[in-house]
C-alpha cells in the first residue's frame, strides 16, 4: 500500500475543499489602486469605471446591488425583464471580480425576491462560484422582525400554498484564490470580544432608521458595514462598493481607516455620498481644535 505524506494529504483535502474553484487561473501578483481612484466617490456606470482599474488592486468588494438598476429601458415580459438585470450585474460582478486582489473579498448583501419567488441570493452565488471564487460562507443578517410587517399569509390555514416570512437578508462572502488574506496583525482592529461575537454567522442589528433624511429607500446600517470590515479586512485596505448608493460602505470605511472607492449612477447619491464624509471629516476638525493640539485625527480621511 502506497503511504500517503501529510503534504500530499492536505493537498489532496485541499482540492476536495475548493472542487468547484480548481483551474481559477487568478494572477498572485497584486497590485496598487491608482491614485486617480483612491478614496473617491465617482459617478458613473460601474462597468465603465471598473474598466480603468488594472487588475488585483481591490481588497474588499462589499455592496448591496439594487433591484431596479438597468431595467427602465426594458418595456417587454417579466422573465426577459429579468434576463437583462442579471445579465448587467453580472457584467459589473465580473469586473470586480478581475479587480479584487488574490485573497480578497467579495461579500455581497442580499435578500430573495419574495413576492416573484426569485432566489436571488442562490443566483447570485451560483454565478460567483461559476467563476472560480471560493465560498467562505454566510451571515444571516437578522433584522429583528423588520421583515414580517404584514398581513399576507397565502393560504390562512392551509397547506396549499403558505407564504413564508423573512426577518433575514443574507450577506454571501466570497474569496478570490486563496481562503487567507494576507495582511499585517497591527492592521488588524477587531477586539477579541468582537471576533467572537461576529464570527457567529447570524448578526441581530437593526435596519436603518435615518433613509428619508438620505431620500433612499433601501440603506444598509452602518454598524453591518463596521463588522464587515473589521472582521474581513486590514485597516489600509481598499473598499469597494460599486452600488454605493449614499454612501454607508464609504462612509464607514473612511471612519475605519480604510481607503474606499465608491460608484454609484445617480449623482445626487454622489453627492450625499461626499457630504457624509465632508460633514464627519469637519466635526473631527472641530473637535480636535477645540479639545487638542492636533488638527485631525489618523483615522478622517479626505475623499
């Protein structure tokens, strides 16, 4: 019988771990984002603009894709209407897939489609893991009941057709390559109680309060973008979020010591986006000026 060594055993446990990933053909060789795009908020089409970036040059890919983008010009069936959504988000997933970094992260913030019973979050899983990417797992985003508002049942009392509620999205979170990021441990800023906390894959945080201040009707909460970051990157990384709406994964990032770039279509998000940043970035000042020597603090960025 033919001994087996331990390196060929964890090879071998290895490539039955990441079947669907083996044959990636995903580069090593990381690079820097261009200056041009580091920590801003562009508007634009996220193909167009995700076109410029060189490949490998993002750490963190973390967004909550809209469910109306790209369909207004589509006046035609459910199913063709659907057909073209998919189809243009994942010519944008594509492109962030090509700029993410070997061992880098795409997490993507989800829930299905209920009232058209359109799995979104399996669709969309289905087409990362089709193009190579390592599945690290899943975090039931519990919105305490946020979800269940409603009086709709199907059929009351009847196995015939029972709707089933929701008080969940999903947030799928992806590797490119390789489950290990590479990255400094004095870059690490998540607490021991934290990491303990939030690597239960089943976070209680509220939804956000605040979206008619923002005018946007679907804003993830900061606190949701924090433990992102905290729990799957560096501070010093890049962030991007191509859907980035108001700005929340910017925002935060800025906060978290993470350089970000944001891309949204509409420029009035665009600007709300900036503001955000410009507005905490000016309380910081202030504070410091009135209560330090120091002008800013290390963790305020500049967009």
């Amino acid at each position: 019988m033919k001994t087996v060594s331990s390196k060929e055993r964890n090879a071998q446990d290895r490539r039955q771990r990441f079947y669907y990933a083996v044959g990636n053909n995903f580069s090593k060789a990381n690079k820097e984002i261009p200056k041009a795009f580091e920590n801003q908020i562009i508007c634009g089409d996220s193909c167009d603009v995700l076109a410029g970036l060189p490949d490998n040059c993002i750490d963190v890919v973390l967004t909550s894709p809209p469910y109306n983008f790209g369909l207004e010009y589509v006046a035609s069936a459910d199913d063709i209407q659907w057909e073209a959504y998919f189809e243009k988000l994942f010519k944008i997933f594509s492109e962030c897939i090509r700029v993410l970094k070997y061992g880098g992260r795409a997490i993507i913030n989800v829930q299905p489609l209920f009232s058209d019973y359109i799995p979104t979050h399996h669709i969309i899983s289905n087409f990362f893991i089709a193009q190579k990417m390592i599945w690290k797992g899943e975090v039931l985003w519990e919105k305490n009941n946020y979800n269940c508002k409603y009086t709709a049942w199907g059929s009351w009392k009847s196995p015939c057709s029972p709707y089933l509620k929701y008080t969940w999205e999903f947030l799928e979170v992806f590797c490119k390559g390789d489950l290990k990021k590479i990255g400094s441990l004095e870059n690490a800023d998540i607490s021991a109680d934290d990491f303990k906390r939030w690597t239960v894959g089943k976070w209680a945080i509220a939804p956000e309060r605040n979206m008619k201040a923002f005018d946007h009707p679907a804003m993830f909460p900061e606190e949701l973008v924090k433990r992102v970051l905290q729990l799957f990157s560096y501070e010093t990384d890049i962030v991007l979020d191509p859907f980035n709406g108001t700005g929340t994964t910017t925002y935060v990032a800025n906060i978290l010591n993470r350089r970000y770039l944001g891309i949204d279509i509409s420029e009035k998000y665009c600007n709300i986006a900036r503001n955000r940043i410009l507005e905490k970035l000016v309380t910081i000042h202030l504070y410091f000026f009135y209560h330090t020597s120091f002008p800013y603090h290390k963790h305020y960025r500049t967009f």
